[in-house]
C-alpha cells in the first residue's frame, strides 16, 4: 500500500475466488442470510417508523444490531482462534435460527413492542458479533493469498447484493403481507447457511495442539493490537470514515418517510440504490487499485460520500436522491473492503480471527456509536442538520488521509518464522507457571552502540506483540559493551508460543539486524518464580 502516487498492481479479477468450489458455495450460501438480515432490519425498522420518537427509535435498530459487535467481537476472535472455526460457525448460526422463529411467532401473534423488538434484534446482534471474526479469519483459508483482497470485495459484494435485493424484497412483503413473513423467511435464510457449513469439509482443518486458554487468548490478541502501530493506523482510517457515514443508513427509514414521501418498498428502493452503488464498487475495486494509491482512494470516496450526505440534506426528489446514493454506495466498499483486506493480509494467522475482531469493533461500534448519535441529533436539531453535520465531518475525514495516510506494507515479511532455538532447561515447568521473565545479554562495540539502541526499538516491538507484557533494555553498570534485553512474559505457555509459531518474517529479521550488530552469541536465560520447580533455568543458547 502507498502513501503517494498510484503503484499499478497486477489486477486480480474480482470473480476470481468464486473458482474456488467450496468458497463459492459458502458465498453464495452467505449470500442467502445476508438477504434475510436485510429484511429483517427492514422490518423491524418499519415496525417502529410510526412510533413517537420514531428517528431515534429507528437508529436504535442499527445500534442494537451492531453494539454486540463492540461488546464481543474481541471475545468472538478470541474462540476463533481457539476452538474449531467451523463448528462455532454451525452453531451460531442455529441459534440465530432459533432467534428468527421467536421474533416471527411474536410479531405475527402481536406480541412486539418497540422494547422486545430491539432486545430481539440485539440478540441477532451478538449472532453476527460471533460470527464475523471466524468467517473472515476462515476466508485466508479458502483462497490463494493473491485473490484475498477479491476475496473481501466480494464480502462487501454479497452484503450490497443482499442490501439491493432484500430491502425492496421486505417493503413489497411489508406492504402486502406484513412484517412476519419477512422475518420467517430470515429464519429460512440462516438455516440455509447453516446447511452449507454442515456439508462443508476442510481438507486441512485446522488443528490446535494445545489451546489456548481463552482469557490468555483474549488478552494476547488485545497486547498484539496495542503494539501493531500498522493495525491501529489502519483502523483509526476505517473509524474516521464509519462515524460520519453511518448517518446515511440510521436516518435513511426517515429521510424516505418523511422528507421524501415514501412507503417501504420506497424505502427499499433507496436502499437498493445504495447497494447498486456498492456491487459496483467491489467489481471495480480490483481495477480502481492499479490507477489509485490507497490514500488517493480514501480521499476520492471521502469526497463521493460527503457530498452524498449533502444532497440528501438539500434535496427532495426522488430520482435525484436516488442518483445521488450510487456513489455513496460505491464509497463506502471501496474504503471498508480495502482495509479490511490490508488487515487480512497483515495479520499473522495465529492472531488472525482476534485481530480482526477489533477491526468488528471498530467497524460495528463505529456505526453504532454513529447511528444512535445521528439519531439525537435529528431528533433534537432535524434531519437536515443531521446530514449536514456528517457531510461536513467526513469532508474533513477525507482531507485527514493525505495528512495521517495509511502505511505502506508491500515488502513486509508476515509468514510465520519458527527461528528460535530449542530450549534446554535444567527441569520443564507446568505451562500454567507465570510470569517468566527472559534475560538476553549482548556484547556491543562502543562505535555499534546507537545502531543497536535503534535496532532493538524494533525487537521490542515484536516482543510485545507476541507475548511481552513488560520490556526493557538496560546497560550494565560493571561493563561499557554489556547491554541486557529484559521481556516478562504471562506464562511458559505463552513463551513456548513465541518459540514455536507466533514470529514472522519480519519479527526474525528485526532480530538478526540487532544481533549482527552484537559481537558473538547473545546469552540467554529464563527465570522463573521460585515455586515452580527446584531450580532456576539457566539457558546459554540464544533464544
């Protein structure tokens, strides 16, 4: 990724992954229940346009679906990368089944007021917050790494098929049957999904030897996002661009009802153009990369978006409005399945389904934290001031990505690297035992010293992306040359997982570039507490 003029890529068709048989039938069965989420807000959303309130009650919709996401994502990756994907995958779906049926039975029986309805949608909420992490850290799995970012468009693309389709699907149902049929046939589209995964076989499924225990799974994945400046600049850009733009799709339901005159298949019809927009911009995302850097990209979609909100502010024809949410359409995949593939691409597998968990967070708490304060903000100063309000903020968005661009990560070595030693240690501690604390001594020339203070910046990082609560560098004071790298680690466990499968490419490296610098072998040694065994381990080789 550049931060400057457009380096051309070699273009990856955009269909290119659904070549992939067992990927193809999950898309398309994904496809299917994102049709039938679609729907569901749609009617939940129309259920509750006549309500008094009914702009904050409306935008309550999206939060309730999306806070889940903010509140377990994180634990969601968590168990990704823990248990099996595919089974967690099976049952959340099943649950989600489950959740459709009661919300059909109540809804058709008259049994669904405003505050059941958002608990209900919430419920679907902590369904998706699941299932997001495992199918996206399943996606690497299932194409060649070339076709990934084709792999993410189309992600975007079968939510904004399903975005076009199950909107104007829901308002004709909504206007000649009602709202129930509509959520049964959500019920039907979860279980198809469901299905797909039951019939699906990973030839290569992934094995865990020994698990990781899910609280230390959770904390490392937070510790590994914490010390990837790469991963926080690129989800501050996805954050920068969700909060002004989940304006459009809180307060839309309203826009339609009240400042454009429509019923819901009207509203279906808006939010069809929108997701036109967006089918559009994931087939041309592979073809927009070869002519635009990824910062001119954000800045262009930036600019489309904001004026969208803008006309949608200022004007009340429907053909215009309609035209005008093409590109906002278009935008918005553009940005979210770009970042979304760069995360893909740059996180190491054993990190993956947490890491992008946070990218959920972000994402999904982005918009609903967005959705309920665009919310207020119509309620209290009007729709106008709302769109206005956001246009502006995002103009402003877009201008931030030539000031902070995202960070260029071509040439960036993240395959794994098992390049430590080894260990030989005087007795073998019970993985549980914690906190270790790791002494790596080094022999430095006076004239290598700023150098190697430079170089083992960069080690520190790694260290603390792969396990390191805590790291220091010290000088000894009876020698000049002598410096001691000191790293104290949760648990043996979590050290072993250094050793054997959390170091990349670029972590080994780092580590080479800092050694080359030290004269001979640095000495290694491993504490450990005194209650762990009878002696200390006094480790020689390096680490």
């Amino acid at each position: 990724m550049t931060a400057g003029g457009a380096d051309a890529e070699p273009a990856v068709s955009a269909w290119a992954p659904l070549r992939t048989a067992v990927y193809r039938n999950l898309w398309l069965a994904l496809l299917a229940a994102n049709v039938g989420t679609w729907m569901q807000t749609v009617g939940a959303q129309w259920l509750l346009i006549n309500q008094p309130n009914a702009s904050t009650l409306v935008a309550l919709v999206q939060t309730a679906s999306l806070l889940p996401v903010l509140l377990l994502a994180l634990p969601a990756g968590a168990l990704a990368d823990t248990f099996d994907r595919r089974h967690l995958l099976i049952s959340v779906q099943l649950f989600l089944v489950a959740v459709a049926v009661a919300l059909t039975a109540l809804t058709a029986t008259g049994r669904m007021p405003p505050a059941l309805l958002l608990t209900l949608t919430f419920a679907f909420g902590v369904g998706q917050a699941l299932t997001l992490p495992a199918w996206a850290a399943v996606i690497p799995e299932l194409v060649p790494h070339a076709q990934l970012r084709s792999a993410s468009a189309l992600g975007s693309i079968s939510v904004n098929v399903a975005r076009a389709i199950g909107p104007a699907v829901a308002g004709v149902l909504i206007a000649r049957t009602g709202v129930a049929p509509v959520f049964a046939l959500n019920a039907v589209a979860f279980l198809v999904f469901a299905y797909a995964l039951v019939r699906w076989r990973p030839g290569n499924a992934r094995a865990v030897e020994v698990p990781e225990r899910f609280t230390a799974a959770l904390r490392a994945g937070g510790r590994y996002v914490r010390h990837s400046p790469i991963v926080r600049r690129l989800l501050r850009r996805a954050l920068v661009f969700v909060i002004p733009a989940s304006a459009l799709w809180a307060l839309l339901p309203v826009v339609a009802n009240r400042r454009l005159g429509m019923d819901s298949s009207g509203y279906g019809m808006l939010l069809a153009a929108l997701g036109v927009g967006a089918i559009a911009g994931g087939l041309l995302l592979p073809w927009i990369r070869t002519r635009m850097s990824a910062n001119q990209l954000l800045l262009v979609a930036g600019a489309l978006y904001g004026g969208t909100l803008l006309v949608v502010a200022s004007v009340r024809v429907v053909p215009l409005v309609l035209v005008a949410l093409l590109p906002a359409g278009l935008a918005w995949v553009t940005v979210l399945a770009n970042v979304n593939a760069e995360i893909q691409l740059f996180l190491p597998g054993w990190v993956r389904a947490r890491g992008l968990a946070v990218y959920q967070i972000v994402q999904g708490g982005g918009q609903a934290v967005g959705a309920f304060a665009w919310g207020v903000v119509a309620d209290l100063a009007g729709l106008v001031v709302a769109f206005v309000a956001a246009g502006a903020l995002m103009l402003v968005g877009a201008v931030t990505s030539q000031i902070w661009p995202l960070p260029e990560l071509r040439g960036v070595n993240k395959d794994p690297a098992t390049y430590w030693p080894r260990l030989r240690l005087a007795h073998q501690p019970d993985p549980r035992v914690g906190p270790v604390l790791v002494l790596v001594t080094y022999t430095v020339r006076p004239d290598r010293e700023r150098a190697f203070l430079d170089a083992m910046d960069v080690v520190r990082g790694a260290r603390q992306r792969t396990g390191a609560m805590r790291w220091g560098l010290f000088r000894e004071g009876e020698s000049r040359d002598r410096f001691v790298e000191v790293y104290l680690v949760p648990s043996w466990d979590e050290h072993l997982r250094q050793h054997g499968g959390r170091l990349t490419g670029a972590d080994q490296e780092a580590e080479e570039r800092a050694r080359e610098l030290a004269d001979g072998v640095p000495e290694v040694r491993h504490l450990l507490p005194a209650a762990a065994g009878p002696a200390l381990a006094d480790n020689r080789e390096a680490a």
